[in-house]
C-alpha cells in the first residue's frame, strides 16, 4: 500500500508537469526563447554564484537553530545534510531529498530520524509561514496587483495567524493532551510496539521546540530576511541579464509565487510547474512574452545546475563515519 501511495504521487507529480509543459510550449515561441538566452549578459550573472552559496549557507546555520540536540549539531554536516537533500529533490521523485536530508543528519550526527525530520518539516512550516506573510504584506500594500489580490491578501494573512496559533499550542499542551491521548490508544497495542508511538512524538516535539527559543527565534527571522533578500538580487539580476528592468518589488512577487508554485506536487526538479508560475507571476505585474519565459528559463537553470552541483560535492566528500564513531 506504502509503494502504491509513492508510485500514485510520483504518477500525479508528472502529469501536472506534463500538463503545464505543454501550455508553456503552446504559448510561447521556442526560437524565440532561445535567441534571447543566446545573449544573456554573463557579466550581470556574475555575483550569482556567491548568492546562492550564501542562500544555501545562511539555510543550513537557519536549520540548525530548530535543533535542540545535545551535543549541539555541527555545521558542516548540518549544510552537506541540506545539500544533499537539494541533489536528491532535482533528480528522484516526491520529495525525496527531504528524507535522505533527514536520514544524512541522522547519521552524522547520531540523532533520532524522527526527531531530524520533524525539525525539517517545522522549518518548512516556517517557511511557508514567513513566504505567506511576506505574499500578505505584498498583496495587501503593492500598488501593482490587481485589487482581487489584495483581498486574497486579508485571506493569507488569517490563514498565517491560525498556523502560528496551532504551533503555539502545540508547543505549549502538546506535551499534555497528545502524549495522554496516545498512551490511551497505544494500551490495545502489543506491549512491544507501546513505545514507539510516544518515542515518535516526544522527539516530533522536540523538533518544534527550538522555534520557542528566543534568541534562536530572533536569529531565525533575520537569517529568513538576508536569505529572501540574497534570493530577491539573484531573480534581479537574472532579470537584467536578460534585458528585463525588473523593480525589487515585482522580483520579490515573483519569488514569493515560485515559492507557493514549489508546494504543488511535480516532477523532479519541479520542470514545468516552476516555469508556469514564474510567467504566471511575470503576467500579474505586466511582463509577457518570450522575454518572461526566457527569464524564468534562465533562473531555473542557475537554481536547479547551482544546487545540484553543490550537492553533488558534498555527496561525494561526505564522511562515511557518524559523529561517536569519529
């Protein structure tokens, strides 16, 4: 049942690819895309590079805050970890670089799986709560966005303050009701299999619970805003090179639609899904045309071969031994 769950994502994954593939290729003119990527100016594309390696380093110091782990765990392999997890999400289906991050991290660092992957998926959750109220605060002051936007903003925002609420509680009783509420249904379980359930959600708990650190808390909102501003100069900067004059603020709109465009399932690499909402966002502030695809294309490319190739090397440099048997 577990492989026909897979197999049924992956299978859905591709088909919305496949569909929106053919629409880009339907609207657009391929010669023409390709003519205008034939001269890109690499000279604007040359502080890119630097930009990701920050964007990704700045990542893996912004997740190690969410882990409270004792010893504390190490930089390096917290970054390889992230890296890796980038190398699997480009070429395997269904997200499977979020597990093999949290089974590297796991292994180096001789942490419970549980425990790594909930601090993942809170760092997700954090995310997509710092993206959706960025988009709010976009939606709801831009003068650019059509006014229907703008109350969709008001929606965004609700939906944000009810996720923060849910963590909040869940920090604050969790400890309480669910642990009480699965040891009353784990006691029709088999004595051997009584204590997982609650080992499970002891350390999904912990994962959470480096969020509610203050410092940590402060440093994980400044490190979110250097690594939105380093991400909003590379979409800049892709932009000019391409001949588009892009103001900060649409290249900041058109990130945060990539963002929201990355949670619907797709193929590996997210091809086709990424360019739809990309030319997509492009449309909402008055960008159409080859140039809109071309850019989109091009920041693809710099995204998808820049994570790739990092983690390629840290897949081949990563230490064989974990961090006891060091």
């Amino acid at each position: 049942m577990r492989q026909l769950r897979h197999n049924l994502g992956t299978i859905i994954g591709l088909f919305i690819s496949g569909i929106a593939l053919a629409y880009i290729v339907r609207q657009f003119d391929v010669g023409d895309i390709t003519a205008t990527l034939r001269n890109v100016d690499a000279l604007l594309l040359m502080p890119v590079p630097f930009f990701i390696l920050g964007s990704f380093a700045i990542r893996a110091q912004r997740w190690r805050l969410l882990v409270k782990h004792d010893p504390p765990i190490r930089y390096w392999p917290s970054l390889s970890a992230l890296m890796i997890g980038y190398l699997f999400n480009n070429v395997l289906p269904a997200r499977a670089g979020d597990f093999g991050r949290a089974l590297e991290l796991g292994r180096t660092e001789q942490m419970s799986r549980t425990k790594v992957f909930a601090t993942l998926v809170t760092e997700r959750v954090l995310d997509l709560l710092a993206t959706l109220g960025i988009l709010a605060l976009v939606l709801l002051s831009y003068p650019a966005l059509p006014g229907w936007l703008k109350t969709a903003g008001v929606t965004v925002a609700a939906a944000v303050l009810a996720a923060l609420l849910v963590l909040v509680l869940s920090h604050m009783i969790g400890r309480v009701w669910m642990l009480d509420i699965l040891r009353y249904f784990t006691t029709y379980l088999p004595v051997s299999l009584r204590e997982r359930p609650l080992a499970m959600a002891n350390s999904a708990l912990d994962g959470i619970e480096g969020m509610f650190r203050p410092l940590h808390a402060a440093s994980f909102l400044v490190l979110t805003v250097v690594i939105w501003s380093l991400e909003v100069g590379i979409v800049y900067l892709t932009a000019a090179s391409v001949g588009l004059q892009i103001p900060l603020g649409n290249a900041l709109f058109v990130l945060l639609f990539l963002a929201i465009g990355s949670m619907v399932p797709a193929s590996p690499g997210f091809v086709g899904t990424y360019e739809y909402f990309g030319v997509s966002a492009l449309a909402l502030v008055g960008i159409t045309g080859s140039p809109a695809l071309a850019f989109i294309v091009l920041l693809h490319l710099i995204t998808l071969v820049g994570s790739s190739l990092i983690g390629g090397l840290f897949y081949v440099l990563r230490p064989k031994e974990s961090r006891n048997a060091a």
